[in-house]
C-alpha cells in the first residue's frame, strides 16, 4: 500500500490535530479495529505521519470519521 508522506511541519500538525479530534469521539480500541493497526502502531503514526498508509485514510473516510475537507488539509499547504 502506498504511503503519504507529509513533508511540512504545518502538514504534520494538520494530520496530528485532526488524528486527536478522531481520538476524541471514538475508542482506542475501536479506532485501532477500523485501520487494522496496534494501539502502538497507532500512536507512532500520530508521532510520525509520514508512515500512514493510503488504506488507512480511506478506511476513516469509509466509516465516516474523517471528511475529504479533511483529508485534503491533511495534504494540502494553505497559502
């Protein structure tokens, strides 16, 4: 599967900040189900999201916990 490399630290922070809101309103346990990751596997993502795979985004977008909005701010410089 494909990976998503995030090459800015405002991209990094998007992905972060939007990964925290998901945490939020859903379980570790849960969330961990849906991507078909570790709960360590999970965290080290969020430290370092230039390992999420292309899978995992579209399994958020599947289950609806992540918008396209999102997902394109995830990969998206804003000028």
């Amino acid at each position: 599967m494909p990976k998503i490399t995030l090459s800015t630290q405002k991209l990094d922070d998007n992905f972060r900040k939007i990964m925290k809101h998901i945490m939020i309103d859903t379980p570790r346990d849960k969330l961990c189900k849906v991507l078909g990751v570790s709960e360590s596997c999970l965290y080290k993502h969020i430290r370092q999201p230039e390992l999420v795979k292309l899978g995992e985004l579209r399994a958020l977008r599947k289950t609806g916990r992540i918008t396209d909005e999102q997902i394109l701010a995830m990969v998206r410089e804003e000028r």
